[in-house]
C-alpha cells in the first residue's frame, strides 16, 4: 500500500511539472454571421458559454486601417460575433456596437470622402461595415473626431451615425447593458 501512495504521490508531482504540448494551429472557420470575415479557430477544452445570456458588447476603435487592409478592429468585432453564435447562443441575444473615433473616423467614410483623405484610394471598410450593418451591428461615430477632421454626416457609409462623442455615445451604450471588450 506504502508503494502504492508513493506511485500516485510521484505521478501526480510529474504532471504538475510536466510542460503541455501546445496545439497545432486549428483550421480557420468562418460565419455563421460573417461568412467573409471575423475568421475564427476552434479552442479545445474551453470553458463554456451561458447559452441563455445576453452578450451585449462594445468595440472602441480609434486606430484607423493599415496599408488599404480591413480595419483590424472590425474584423476583430465580426469575429466575436461569429464566434458566440457559432458556439450555441441565439443570435438575437448578441448585440454589437462599434465605436470610431480618433484615425479611424475615415475607416466609416464614403469613397468619395475616403478618396479626399487618402489620394484616390476607395475605403477598404465600406464592405465589412455594410455587412456588419446588415446584420444589425450599430455603428457609431464620435461627433467630435469627425467634426474636427473635417468629416461630416454627408461623408459617412450608409447606416453609420453620428454621436456627439465617443464618450457620450459609450456612457449611453453602458447604460443598456453594453460592455467594453479591450
């Protein structure tokens, strides 16, 4: 029997220690929302989702696109979307908004706007932004930003509003239940 603990006592003690093996890098999978966009990979041994629960989030970008690419953020925003719903919550208990401001205030504009700012360049975003919008993503831009870049209602993608601020736009997000994901 004194064997027998000593086994279990040394297994346990060389699990402890033992360094995992890390995963090989998972197939990329796309949609359910988003089939175009918001890429995702399947995690082994998560904890689980509360498949009843509202997810109620909100995306604050302030850094615009990089090099004519889809606004990190975006894509990022698409993929928590299709991730949760992928994985069994209802898709009308996930709530999305997206809150631009600083750089990325251009990221919503038109072509003809975004063609002003970035010498005849189109907007690399106005596709992810349509669909986001399509699927009931709220887009908001901060007044302020726009206003002091020159950008105005005219000059933003269909279905995007206009907010006074970034702020303001969050604290009224914040009070329906709405959280910040870094």
């Amino acid at each position: 029997m004194k064997h027998f603990s000593l086994i279990l006592t040394a297994a346990a003690a060389l699990a402890l220690t033992t360094t995992p093996v890390a995963a090989e890098e998972g197939e990329r999978h796309t949609g359910p929302v988003f089939a175009e966009y918001g890429a995702w990979r399947e995690v082994v041994n998560m904890a689980p989702l509360d498949l009843e629960a509202e997810y109620k989030a909100i995306f604050d970008v302030v850094s615009g696109s990089k090099d004519g690419a889809v606004n990190a953020k975006f894509d990022s925003a698409a993929r928590w979307m299709n991730l949760i719903v992928a994985h069994g919550v209802p898709r009308e208990n996930v709530h999305l908004a997206v809150v631009v401001h600083g750089p990325s205030v251009w990221d919503v504009t038109t072509d003809a706007a975004y063609a002003g700012k970035y010498e005849g360049q189109t907007n690399p975003n106005a596709a992810i932004v349509a669909a986001m919008i399509a699927e009931g993503v709220e887009f908001y831009v901060c007044g302020q930003s726009a206003l002091g870049q020159g950008v105005t209602n005219a000059d933003l993608l269909p279905g995007v509003k206009m907010g006074l601020s970034q702020t303001v736009v969050t604290t009224q997000l914040h009070n329906q239940g709405y959280t910040n994901i870094p």
